[in-house]
C-alpha cells in the first residue's frame, strides 16, 4: 500500500554525468508502473533512487506523503528484486527468506509458517534447505521473490528481474509475475528494456530516453497516441516504419507524398495539419507494420520487391525494399511469397501518425 | 579444484622434474624446520650436552626441563598475558578493520580513495617511526606500564584493513543492497552478510595478528616496566637473564621457549585450512 511520488528528481553521478534529469512520476496505490527505454536511459537509476540505494541529487522523493530522500533503504519497507538475484550464498533459501522477517524480531513460529506459506506458493518448499549455489537460474528468481513477498512491503521494486532467463521460462514467469500482482495487491515498479514484457504486465507505463520521461500512458494509448518518434519506434515490434513525405494541396484537399505514391488523409489529419500550418512543407510519417495493407498499383503508397518473407503461423511479416527504404509489413494474408516478388502497400490512414521532421514531436496521430 | 592435464614429457624428464621439487621444497623446509627442531630436542638435553655439537639428540630425555619451566617459572602466567592481550587486541582490530574496510569499500563517499590513500599511507611509514610519538600519547594518558595502554596502542590493524577490503570486494555489492533492502543496518549486513562470506580473510587476519601480537617484543617492552605486565618474548629475555644467568641455563630457555609455542601451534592446527585459503586470495565464497 503505497503512494509514490517523485517530483523534478535530478541524479547527478560523482563523474558530473547526469543521469536523470529532473523527472516527475506519480504512483498511486497499487499501481503496476513500467520503467522502460533503452539500456543506458536511467530506469536502474531511478529504481534505486526509490529504493534508496542511490543519493538524489535534487528534487524530492514522497513515499505515503512524507518526504524520504534521506531515510536509508531498510527505513523504508520497499522489497526489491534484482536482476542477478542478489540470494545470500551463505544462506540456505529458507534463511533467504526469512532474513527479513528475523531482522524485524518476527516470533521463530511466526517465521516458520509464512516462510513455509510463501515457499508453498512459489513452489519452493522442497528447496527450502537448499544453497542458493544449488539452484537453476528460475529457481533462484523464485526465491528472490519470495524473499520480497514474505515481508508484505509498501511497493516492489524489480529491476530487469527476468532478464536472465530463458525466452520459455521469461514468459511463464511473466504471467507468475502477473498473477502475483493480482494477488497481492501492492504498488509494483518495474523496470525493464523489453516492450514486450512492459506492454503486458504494465498498467501504466513511464517510456524514458536519455535521462528523461518521453510518456507516461497506459499500453494502449503508448501504442495508438505516442507523443513523439522515439516512443513510436520503441513501442511495438516489429517497429513502426518511418518514412519522408510531402503535404501536398490536390484538388483543395491535402494528401502525403512519397516516392513512391501518394497517401490518403483523414479529414482530422488533414485539418490538423492544415491548421498548423504544414501544407507544402515535409513532414516524417510512421505506421506500423500491421497497419499496412495490400493494393493496387495506382492506390500504392509503397512499391517494392520482397527482401524477406517469414511466416509465423497465423500471420506474416514481409520485409520490402522500396524507394523510401526497407518497409516491414506484418499481415494475415499468409499466401506463401517468393524472395523478389513485387507488391504494393498502403497504410490504413486512419492509422497513420506524423511527425515533425525537426522536433520529432507527433502532429497528429 | 583439480585441473587435470597431459603431460606428454618422457618419462625420465617426468621423473627429474619431480625430483628437482622434492629436492627444492625439501631443502627449504629442513631450513625452515631446523631452528624449531633444534628448539625442541635442545629442551630436553642436559647442560652439558647442550653445548656439545657433535650429540644432536638428547642421551638423557630431561622431561624435567620442561616441568620446571611450567611449575616452577613465570613463563605459564607471562603466556596467560599473552594470550588474551592478543585476544583482546585482536577483536578489536577485527572489529575496527572490519568497519573501515567495509565503508571503504561498500559506502559511497567523495573521500572515499583519499581515505583508502591516507590508510595505505600509514603502512609505509617504519612502526619505529610511530614508537616515540605513541609513547608521548601514552604517557600523557597515564597508560605506560599497563595492559590497557598496550591494548589502546594496537587497536588499529592496516594490515588487517588491507587484507578484509581485499576481500569485501570479491563481494558482488548487490548483496550489501539486498540486505539493506531487507531491513539490514549496515552494522548487520557487515556481519550478518559480509563477514560469513569472507571468513578465510578474518581467519587469516585474526591468526597472522594474534601470532604477531602474542611474539611482540619490541613495543611492549618500551611501554611496560613490571614483570606483571610482560608479553612472552619480554618473559623469555626476563628469565634468560634472571638472577644473573646471562647464558648459562640454556636448557631451560629452550624449554621455556618450546613451552610458549605450543599455544601458537594449537591455534594453527585448528584454523590451518581457513589460513590457506585466506593467504592465496581465496574468499570462501565458492557454493
Ligand atoms: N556510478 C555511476 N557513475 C557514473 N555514471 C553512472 C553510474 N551508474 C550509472 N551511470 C550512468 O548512468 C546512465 C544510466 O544508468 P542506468 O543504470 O540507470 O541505466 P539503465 O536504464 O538501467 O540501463 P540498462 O537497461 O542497461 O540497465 C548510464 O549512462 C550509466 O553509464
Ligand atoms: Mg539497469
């Protein structure tokens, strides 16, 4: 139970590197939030100013309404999973668990029985006398889970906690950790590099580049509203494909020109970008690869000979290269196609984001 | 760990190669082991076969020897003083060592490398270098000629600092974190966490400064006058001179030296494994 808030939090490193820049995020009560971006953009740094491991440089840090940024780590009853584990090696799994509760002065049988409780549910308790050093790599995040549980914190904090595990077992610990959340009805902050893993667990998701919040939105709105190109292109695989293109006045109405053709406009679009003023001048368009649909000659926005074709059972993704460079097209239509065949695309307008070439800040989407 | 590997020399090169370190290590440790040997058996000979050099062994065991040195001299309670002097001193060096080293090595701070510059600093400096102004300290202290002042004096091992931040860093710093996360003090995660995975380098340091402090000579024998304050090697010289007997009892002084080892050859019987490891840089972290 937990309300978090950082306001305009700064992380200055001793080096003079700045590593988060004054950052505001608000986390409300069993809140699950996703730390995502790319490696080097700061997520680990704010984790573990949350988590005090790490000084803040500036701004404040508010856990339930008071300020913390100088209550150390154990004062702050936060559990967190980290990426290696971190299991005490001296230690069999069932002391790993119990750590915590011991250093509260928990009563022995008390100890006992919800060390036995959260083993039983994480399917640990035949482990329980094992050494961490005994174990498979799953079977050590569940201890490391359960180590966290056992405590009923205020907030979670999981830094990358799936990131060294097998595809196979990532994803059935995806939904463990899924289930989990349900359960226990906690704030949850995660952090992690892989959209996939925020796109599914998050409820709310925090995109962050250099240091810097690019958007804070639910899933579904990051997919369909990013605010700028970078979020657009980190959102989504395969990517979302970015191409130059012309405002362009026919007939009184406004459409996009490529090389290769020329896009359709929805009347929203096309005011907006009227109204701002982009008529005759370029823009960078984007749309996903399965918002890209099969044509006519004279209807194509793209024209290009398949370089790839992969078919992945339900659907297919065609990589073709067209004068505006390499297009990707995820579609149903799983008719097997030949390397070198020629075909013809256009995005559903509807579905069509554009960006300002100069700021890359979305237009409209 | 064993590391199994061919060797594809001959067979009489296989054989010279073994020889040679067998010669080698051999010869190094007959040197090494003479004095102590000579100690022993010189300790139950006569004094008249003491002197003599062509009987090695003792024609006449003298177990009396050894009876007089331990019921009838004041070696056994100089050897008490030794002792827990030493285990007092050594505590606190663990207990000392043990902190710094874990802030220098687990806390972050902007001094932090000067700190670790100024301690390595001090262990270039000669330990006589340090006796006179000490001794200053001491006195104006009131603790010359006392236990508490030869404890005071030594409660600060750079050695040992060395030997513990060696070890901590072998320590992946997640774990230091995991256990402030769970509630842990750092005062708890340094002996809860820390300790238990580095005790080959506590073994090691405690054995290597219980052994120094227990032979000491020099320092304690400038700060303590009264025979009731004596370390061994102090004793040792005390009753090698006493009543002047400048070199005359020999017998007796082997023995009483045979007798002061012992404690130091029990002690390392029992933590010879852990010494090892300590020494070659291991950290006993392995599963
Ligand atoms: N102790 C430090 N001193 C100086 N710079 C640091 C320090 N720790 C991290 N950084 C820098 O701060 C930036 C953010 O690091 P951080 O670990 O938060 O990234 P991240 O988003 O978690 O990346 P990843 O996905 O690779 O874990 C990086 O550029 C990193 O090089
Ligand atoms: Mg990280």
């Amino acid at each position: 139970m937990a309300e978090i808030i950082l306001n305009n939090i700064t992380k200055e490193y001793d080096n003079g590197f700045q590593a988060v820049k004054n950052i505001n995020l608000e986390i409300k009560d069993n809140e699950f939030v996703i730390l995502v971006g790319p490696s080097g953009c700061g997520k680990s740094t704010t984790l573990r100013m949350i988590a005090g491991l790490e000084d803040i440089s500036d701004g404040d840090l508010f856990l339930d309404g008071k300020r913390i940024n100088d209550v150390p780590p154990q004062e702050r009853d936060i559990a967190m999973v980290f990426q290696n584990y971190a299991l005490y090696p001296h230690m069999t799994v069932y002391q790993n668990i119990a750590y915590s509760l011991k250093i509260k002065k928990v009563p022995k049988d008390e100890i006992d029985r919800r060390v036995r409780e959260t083993a039983a549910s994480l399917g640990l308790t035949e482990l329980l006398d094992r050494k961490p050093g005994q174990l498979s790599g799953g079977q050590k995040q569940r201890v490391a889970m359960g180590r966290a549980i056992i405590r009923h914190p205020k907030a979670f904090l999981m830094d990358e906690p799936l990131s060294n595990l097998d595809a196979k077992l990532r994803g059935q610990m995806r939904v463990e950790i899924a289930d989990l959340y349900q359960r226990l009805n906690t704030t949850f902050i995660y952090v992690t590099h892989d959209q996939t893993e925020a796109m599914t667990l998050g409820t709310k998701i925090v995109v962050m580049k250099d240091g810097e919040i690019q958007q804070i939105d639910n899933p579904t709105n990051l997919f369909n509203y990013p605010v700028n190109k970078f979020v657009a292109g980190f959102i989504g695989t395969p990517t979302m494909n970015f191409f130059d293109a012309e405002c362009v006045e026919e007939d009184g109405k406004l459409c996009l020109k490529t090389l290769d053709g020329k896009i359709e406009l929805t009347p929203e679009k096309e005011q907006k970008l009227k109204e701002d003023g982009w008529t005759g001048r370029k823009v960078t368009a984007g749309i996903r690869p399965e918002h890209l649909e099969f044509c006519t000659e004279e209807q194509a926005a793209f024209k290009g000979e398949i370089s790839v074709f992969e078919l992945l059972g339900s659907n297919a993704i065609i990589y073709a290269q067209c004068a505006d460079g390499r297009v990707v097209m995820n579609t149903n239509d799983t008719v097997s196609r030949e390397h070198g065949e020629t075909v013809f695309m256009k995005p559903r307008e509807e579905k069509l984001h554009i960006f300002d070439p100069e700021t890359e800040r979305i237009i409209t989407n | 760990m064993n590391t199994h590997y061919k060797d594809n020399r001959s067979l009489p090169v296989r054989i010279l190669s073994v020889l040679g370190k067998v010669l080698i290590l051999g010869t190094a440790g007959i040197f090494t082991a003479f004095p102590f040997i000579w100690m022993i058996v010189s300790s139950l000979k006569t004094k008249a076969d003491i002197l003599n050099t062509d009987i090695f062994f003792p024609t006449d065991p003298q177990w009396s020897n050894i009876a007089s040195i331990i019921f009838r001299s004041p070696i056994p309670r100089y050897i008490f003083n030794s002792a827990w002097v030493s285990l007092v001193i050594v505590g606190l060096q663990i207990i000392t060592g043990a902190m710094l080293a874990y802030a220098l090595v687990f806390l972050k701070f902007r001094t932090n490398k000067l700190l670790f510059g100024i301690v390595m600093g001090t262990y270039m400096l000669p330990v006589a270098a340090t006796y006179i102004p000490s001794y200053i300290i001491l006195a104006d202290w009131h603790m010359l000629d006392s236990f508490r002042g030869l404890i005071i004096s030594s409660t600060v091992s750079i050695f040992g600092i060395f030997l513990l931040r060696q070890g901590f860093m072998q320590i992946p710093k997640g774990l230091v974190e995991a256990a402030r996360m769970d509630g842990a003090s750092h005062w708890r995660a340094l002996w809860e966490i820390v300790c238990p995975m580095t005790k080959a380098s506590f073994i090691t340091f405690g054995l290597m400064n219980f052994i120094s402090t227990y032979n000491n000579y020099m320092w304690p024998s400038l700060i303590t006058k009264s025979s009731e304050y004596f370390l061994v090697s102090q004793g040792l010289r005390a009753f090698f001179i006493r009543d002047g007997a400048y070199g005359t009892e020999w017998a007796l002084v082997m023995a009483a030296s045979a007798v002061v080892v012992v404690p130091l050859l029990v002690l390392f019987a029992f933590t010879q494994k852990w010494f090892i490891n300590g020494i070659g840089g291991e950290t006993g972290i392995k599963g």
